[in-house]
C-alpha cells in the first residue's frame, strides 16, 4: 500500500538517528481561499495548501484514504486552513520542477508534511493493521475500451465526465495510469482498490451511463462502467492500514 514506504523512511529514520524531513519554514492560517482541499506543488518543491481540513491533511501526509483514518475530534473535519511551505535548500524536494501545480506529491514533501502536523500541531498518532475488505482491479473478458493518453504531460484525472467527482452518469478519465484509477475508486467503495491489472502507461477512456433513477448508486454504477473500460472489480480480503489519532491540537502561531 502506498503507506508502507513513508512509514519504511519513520522506522529507519528512528534506527539510525536520522532526522525527519521538515519543511524550512511554513505558515498556518486560518482559510480565506475558495479553493477546498487544493494542494499545489511548485518549482523548488514549494508547496501551497489551499482550504484544507486537518483531516484531509492527514490524509494526504500518509496517502491513505478517509475510511483509513479515525479518531480525533471534530473540529478537524470543518476547519480548514491555508498552508505555504517551503522546503529546505539541502532537500531533494527542493530541486523538483513539476510540469503542473497538481503534479504527484514527493514522498519527500508528504514526510515534511507529517513533520508539520507533528510540530504545529502536537500530532501524536500509531498506526493499526488488519485484515479487512478490498477490491482487486484486474483485466476483464472484455477488450480495453481505453486510447493511449494523448498527452503524456497532463494532469492524471478521472471523475465525470461532466468534470468534477463521480455523480452516476459514467466515467472520464485523462493520462490515467491503472494505479491512479484505483485510488481514485476507493472513496467511493469505501474499501481500498489494488491495481493487479498488470497494464503499465497511461491512458484516455470516456464511458457514458444513464442511470435509471435520479438518486444512482455510485457503486454499482462504478461496477459496470470498469466492466465497460475492460476491466474488473473483484471483492477479496487483505490488509487495512488504519492511522488512529492519539492526540491533536489547534495549530501554533506562526
């Protein structure tokens, strides 16, 4: 799961004495922005948080999903905050130069992320790991109904195909690697999706759907439109990593 390599880099790092990436210098203050969970990530690793819940930045630090975090009080998921950071010079963030400001978090910056939570906000937190309900995305009987992306350079997105989150009328999706769209599946099962699809590269895809109802069901719309892209979302069991908060505070001044 895309936790295990930041939580690899926490235990070596408390082994050998090493220090915790940590962000230069970074301001907190309450959100003015009309952007909502917005992360922007800028030549130099510079990195701007944009209406964000403290929920959702946990989140992000150990790239997990909402049903993987709990605990906490409630405040964490109605207050947001804007956040500007800046890597130190010394850091291998600050020589990355993404081609757009919704370009993939380092794991680097997710680290100097959870160092952030930790220092302004007296994070204290352990992690769990059980045996839980997953999907598997894997090939289908059906051929690909998917193009090469067009433009290798582009945002990796899926969603609607009206823009935005998945509303039940179909599936869109540009430069979308197999990863990517399982990920981006997984809020809407509430389970994690693990790409087994074997199928590397990037790609374009639109599947159209008209439900039968004004109210669809998210779920078993996603069902049949992967089945549509040749695809295939199996039910299995596997490992659940959950992050349970012990402790969190309002943050520090600046």
């Amino acid at each position: 799961m895309r936790i295990s390599a930041i939580w690899m880099s926490l235990i070596i790092g408390s082994v050998v004495g090493l220090a915790q990436p940590a962000f230069e210098v970074a301001s907190i203050k309450p959100s003015t922005s009309r952007e909502m969970g917005g992360i922007h990530v800028y030549p130099g690793g510079r990195m701007e948080f944009r209406g964000c819940t403290l929920h959702y930045l946990i989140e992000q630090a150990f790239s997990v999903q909402d049903f993987q975090l709990s605990g906490g009080p409630g405040w964490i998921q109605s207050e947001r905050y804007d956040i500007d950071a800046k890597p130190p010079a010394s850091s291998k963030s600050s020589q990355y130069m993404p081609p757009y400001s919704k370009a993939p978090v380092l794991e680097e910056q997710r680290e100097m992320l959870v160092s952030l939570l930790v220092d302004r906000f007296e994070f204290k937190y352990h992690r769990d790991t059980r045996e839980g309900q997953v999907y598997l995305l894997v090939k289908g009987n059906k051929p690909l109904n998917m193009k090469d992306a067009e433009d290798k350079n582009g945002y990796p997105w899926a969603g609607s195909p009206r823009g935005g989150m998945l509303e039940g009328d179909g599936i869109q999706g540009a430069n979308e690697s197999m990863a990517d769209l399982a990920w981006r599946l997984s809020p809407y099962l509430g389970r994690p999706v693990l790409d087994q699809t074997g199928i590397s590269g990037s790609f374009d895809f639109l599947i159209r759907y008209t439900p039968d109802t004004d109210h669809p069901d998210i779920v078993n719309m996603i069902l049949m439109v992967v089945q549509d892209l040749g695809l295939k979302l199996q039910p299995s069991r596997g490992a659940v990593e959950t992050i349970l908060i012990d402790h969190i505070a309002k943050p520090s001044a600046n």
